[in-house]
C-alpha cells in the first residue's frame, strides 16, 4: 500500500472490490467501503451508496479509448489520461464545452 499511503491522506474514504490486499487500508487509517464481486455483490447490501461502478465504467471507457493509440511514450500518458478524463467528464456536453472552452481561449487572451 505504500502508493496509497504516500498520495491519500489517512481518514479517507476508500471504496473498492473485496481484493484481499485492500483489508490492510483499514489498519493505516483509511475508511475502507468494500463490495465483494466474488459474491456477485456490486452494491452493498448494507449501504446503496458503496460500489465502485463510476471507476469501473471509467476505467472500462479509459482501456478502450487509449488501446486506439497502439501505445504512446511514458512521458506522454500523463497528457492522455488527463485529456481522457475531461473528455469522460464532459462526454455528455462535449460539443457545447469545447465551444465554451474555445470562446473563452479567443476573448480572454
């Protein structure tokens, strides 16, 4: 959990799948909010508002949109994630935004 410790601060929220490895959360201070998808449990039968399907369908979105690249340099996956996750972010308003978007680059500069 180091990448976890090192970039989430302790007290936090953390919602994930059941993976066994993520029960160390809870000892380092996380809230840890589990689904177990081994049980064929994807909401949690104790709280509706636990379940990670917002990352996995982001996620799912993310693979299939960056597989078109046919790979990309290392120094560069940072600008694509960060595009993705606008362009996912805005998918439903994406043609309006950008021309939001363009307007304010062309009359505030």
């Amino acid at each position: 959990m180091p990448i976890v410790r090192k970039v989430v601060k302790a007290g936090s929220d953390i919602y994930s799948d059941g993976w066994r490895s993520y029960d160390a959360l809870a000892v380092y201070g996380y809230n840890h909010k589990k689904v177990r998808h081994e049980r064929d449990e994807f909401v949690s039968k104790k709280n509706r508002q636990i379940h990670i399907n917002g990352v996995e369908s982001y996620w799912s979105w993310l693979k299939k949109r960056l597989a078109q690249f046919n790979g990309m340099k290392k120094e560069q996956f940072q600008r694509y994630l960060l595009e993705s996750e606008w362009r996912f972010n805005h998918r439903f308003t994406l043609e309006n935004d950008l021309r939001e978007l363009l307007k304010q680059l062309i009359f505030n500069s």
